[in-house]
C-alpha cells in the first residue's frame, strides 16, 4: 500500500499553480492591441492562495480505491526589485495544509496548527510549520518567466527531514520551482489584440519517475478598464521516465478555464481551473487504470 500511496503523490501534483475562473459574460473595452505583463511595485507585498479539491479513482486486482483531498497553499511575495524588466521578489510559504480520505484512512496535515492533539503525528506538524516564513528568492521576466531561483537548498533541506511524503514531494527543488513557473508564465511576449490566441508548451518532469507536456492555448477573451481576461484551454500527455520504478505510465487529459488578471501590474486577481485525466499505468506486470478530476481556485491580492 506504501507503493500505491506514492504513485497518488506523484500524481496529485498534476495539477498546475496555474488557476484559471470560468466566466458567463466577459466585457469588452476597445483597444487595437495591448501589452499583458507582470509589473508588481517594488516593496510592495502580495499573497497567492491556491485551493484544490481533487478525487482520483485507481483500479487495482480487481478493487475500486478511491482519495479525495482538499490542498490549500499560501506564499507570500515581497518585491525588492523591478528593473529593465526583471523583478527580484523576496518568497516563502505561509501555510500548507492537506486533508485527504484514503483507504488507509484519513491523512491530515496543516502548517497553521502543529498542535490539533495528535501525538503521533506532532513531531511532523511541527516539522512543517518550521518550514513556513523560510525566505528564499526568485526572479522573474515581465513575461513570467523564472530565470533564477536562490536560496532554495537550505529550504528543500528542512523538507527532507519529513517523513510524510506529501510534504517530501510537494517541497522537492523541482516542484517548487514548476508552481512558481507555470503559475506566472501566461503571457504573451507580443502584443495582443481581442480573441487573439498564443500557445506555450511546457514539460514537467516528476521525481525522475515520467514526464507530463502541457499544450496551451490562451486567447485575450475581454478586456476593461482595469482587468482582462485570458481564455486557456490545454491539452497534458504524459509518459514514464528512462528510469522509472512504472514499467509504462500513458496519460492523457484537458484543462481550461479563465485567467483574471489586474490589467497594469499584471497581478492575478481570481482564477479557477477544472481539469480531467485519465491514465493507466504497468507496474510488476499488473495494469492499474486511473482517472483524476479536480478543480482549483486561485486568489491573488496586493497586502
């Protein structure tokens, strides 16, 4: 079952840092073309919240298992710099919880309360509440790009000494990196005009057991005064690592959803995704099906 458990870790961590909101009606300010990119004040703060909600199916010998989890994630970005198009921002983790039904029961773990009366799980939760408010520093392009990330060794070096595989796979050097990268990395490097449409193809390896490649399409949907909103629609395959412990791993699925974005600064007010997919993966010879949905929300403010 440890094995089993491990193989629902990788693959909860699908979902992207990316958030994206349906709408029922988005207006429209005219404009020719416009310039959509990151521009956050320098010493100004900002909190990003993610929440999702996941559930994911696995056959196995015969058996029907099922996990549902909620995630909730808070960072903090303190500005310090915005120059010729970079910005230095100054990072750390605010809270990090999970709460999931398994069939070996319920697993639950929050940064915000190391001490909820578990004995057996206290050294863990105290372990990972040491770990929030640890700064360490990335920077990003005016188009979202993550070019250079510091100070992240000592961070990923306190999450190592965690015992839950959660927070071990959550906290790899990889994954913290991928949520800050796909999370931002949204917009175009040109101008846009209404209803235009650019792609971004990205890769995501996973702990060297396979990789997932997201096909994006996101179009410039409405625009106002002070917010837009960018359409994205994607497509995810994914398939085994050279090395990995799956003897075949095929995956296929969608997303879509709707960015909102503060027009001028550049900054993600509310966004929220839906995602499905489907897999099956080969282990020692036995096909397990799988299937996942999950539906993320994203809120951004200025503190």
């Amino acid at each position: 079952m440890r094995t089993l458990y491990t193989t629902f870790v990788f693959l909860l961590l699908f979902v992207p840092f990316i958030s994206l909101a349906s709408q029922d009606s988005i207006p429209e300010h005219k404009v020719d073309k416009i310039f959509l990119k990151i521009n956050l004040e320098p010493n100004s703060s900002y909190r990003f919240v993610s929440n999702t909600n996941q559930n994911i199916v696995q056959e196995f010998m015969g058996n029907t298992m099922e996990i549902s989890q909620n995630i909730i994630v808070s960072s903090i970005f303190e500005i310090e710099d915005n120059t010729d198009g970079k910005m230095r921002i100054k990072a750390f983790y605010e809270r990090i919880a999970m709460d999931a039904n398994t069939p070996q029961g319920n697993v639950k773990i929050d940064s915000d309360n190391e001490n909820d009366g578990d004995l057996d799980n206290a050294p863990e939760l105290q372990k990972l509440s040491s770990m929030m408010n640890k700064p360490f520093y990335i920077t990003l392009t005016s188009d979202g790009k993550l070019i250079r990330i510091e100070g992240l060794e000592k961070f990923i070096e306190q999450g190592n000494n965690t015992s839950n595989p959660f927070v071990k796979e959550l906290l790899t050097e990889e994954n913290v990196i991928s949520s800050f990268e796909n999370f931002f990395n949204v917009f175009s490097s040109d101008s846009v005009s209404m209803g235009e449409t650019w792609n971004k193809n990205r890769s995501q390896g996973m702990n060297n057991q396979f990789e997932l490649i997201f096909e994006e399409s996101l179009t410039l949907e409405g625009l106002s005064e002070d917010i837009a909103w960018i359409n994205t629609q994607s497509q995810i395959n994914g398939a085994a690592s050279e090395n990995s412990f799956f003897d075949e791993l095929n995956i296929e699925g969608t997303q879509q959803g709707t960015i909102e974005v503060e027009r001028y600064s550049g900054l993600i007010l509310f966004s929220e995704i839906t995602q499905e997919i489907q897999g099956l993966l080969k282990m020692q010879g036995t096909e397990v099906p799988i299937k996942i949905s999950s539906t993320s929300t994203h809120t951004g403010e200025r503190l």
